[in-house]
C-alpha cells in the first residue's frame, strides 16, 4: 500500500491533512505492518521446532543434571497448534519489528521537526538493536531461573509444565529484558528533545538505583538473586551511559544558548 499523498507546501506550509486523509493512512501502515507481520510469522511457523527446542532446553537439563522427570506438558487435544501458532506470531512479531516500529513511526514523524524527525530516526536505530540484544541476553537468565524453580522439587516427583503456562513465562522475562535495555535510549531521546536533563538524572539516581531493582525484581520472578543480577547489573551500567551522553549533550546546548543569549541558569 502506498503511503499517504503529501500536500503540496503552497497553501499548506504545516503540512495540513484532512482527517479522513489521517485514516487513510493509518489503515494503509496498519495494512503493510499487519503483512510484514504475517509473513514473518509463516517464517517462525518453519522456525518453531528450533525456538522451542531452545526454549525448553532448561528443563532438559533439569532432567539431564538432577535426574528428575521435567517436561512439557501439552494438554488438551489442540494444544500443540495453539502453542505452534502462539509461538510462530511471537517470533513473527520480533522478526518483522523493523517494519511496524517503522510504519509506527512513519505515520507520526510528519508532524515532528526536522531535528526531532533525525532524533526519532536514531532513536529506533538504537532502540532495535537494544531490544533484540536484551532479548538474547533473557536466554542466559532463563536457564537459571528454571533450573532454580527446578530444584524445588522433591526427589521422586516430575516437574511437568503446562505448556502455556511455560509460554507466557519465557514471553514475559524475554519483553521485560527487551524493554528495559531501551529504557535508557528514551531517556537520551527525550534529553535531545530538551524535557529531562542529565541535572535531573543526576539528582535522582538513588530512586532509579531502587526502581531498577524492583523492575528487575518483577521482570524476573524467581526467587534467585542471580537471575535478577543478570538484568540490574547491565541496566546500571546503561542507565550510567545514557546520563553521561545526556550530560555531553546539556554541555554541548548550554554552549550554544550561552553564545547566542538565551541561556538560563536553572533554580534548583
């Protein structure tokens, strides 16, 4: 589908569209994301054997180490397809990011500035690869988290998870480690956007020490601090750039503003 026709500037300086026009493309990039996303799902369709061999491969190893029975537990007469299909949309929906971030993207940026266009541009350049790096960075988290629920069984009984059950688990940990891996690119976002300054990050770095624990706390709901670590400790470290970036980035606009007379030393 093609994008929304532009409106030409003589007439139109803002770039004025009509409702019904806003719409229109809405339903177009609706159309071409919800294509990128089929697509990509018939990929993970072909791809499910190996996801979820990976995926399950904790519980093996429960199995393996301690000598306990753990396994998936597909119950019900359609669980299989309702977990192939649920699985096949989720790596569709990682695989075909790129797309829908940017048809997301697309359809906002043309009430954005230039500069705050070029902003938005590099933060989905930054936020993607973060995401992704997050997401793998779950997978070395996983395997503990498991093995420790694991271990809480007693000798001489089976550790059998609904299916499902695992499903969401791993869907959860995976979106949480994701998402707080982009958590620091919105802050420099909107440190270029001049609405948080690196002042401001400073001076609350003890709550933000406290809510990465908790989030971390909750992202991993396991009752080992290793797993747990395995978020906060990469989270602290990137919570650290992004205040050092935003501080060259105040610097750099305080310069600028002091050069051309609009500086304002803020109160405290």
């Amino acid at each position: 589908m093609s994008p929304r026709k532009r409106l030409p500037l003589k007439g139109n300086p803002q770039k004025r569209m009509k409702l019904l026009d806003h719409f229109r493309e809405l339903r177009n990039r609706a159309i071409v994301a919800a294509v990128a996303l089929l697509i990509a799902s018939v990929l993970g369709w072909f791809l499910y054997d190996d996801v979820l061999g990976l995926l399950q491969k904790p519980l093996d190893d429960i199995a393996a180490a301690d000598g306990k029975t753990a396994m998936l537990n597909f119950a019900g007469v359609v669980s299989p397809f309702d977990m192939k299909i649920k699985i096949s949309i989720f790596i569709g929906i990682i695989l075909s990011a790129p797309v829908w971030l940017y048809e997301i993207w697309a359809f906002i940026m043309p009430g954005l500035h230039r500069k705050e266009k070029l902003y938005t541009i590099g933060f989905l350049g930054t936020a993607l690869p973060l995401f992704l790096a997050g997401g793998a960075l779950a997978f070395f988290a996983l395997p503990n988290a498991v093995r420790t629920m694991g271990g809480l069984v007693p000798q001489g009984t089976s550790y059998i998870v609904p299916a499902q059950d695992y499903l969401s688990f791993v869907t959860v940990v995976i979106i949480a480690f994701g998402a707080a891996f982009v958590l620091p690119v919105l802050m420099v976002g909107l440190n270029m956007l001049d609405l948080l300054s690196a002042r401001t990050i400073r001076r609350s770095w003890r709550w933000l020490v406290v809510l990465v624990f908790v989030f971390a706390a909750i992202a991993t709901p396991t009752p080992d601090a290793v797993s747990m670590f395995y978020l906060v400790i990469p989270m602290l470290f990137m919570f650290f750039l992004a205040w050092l970036i935003c501080a060259i980035i105040d610097r750099g606009r305080k310069k600028r503003r002091i050069a051309d007379g609009t500086w304002v030393e803020p109160i405290d």
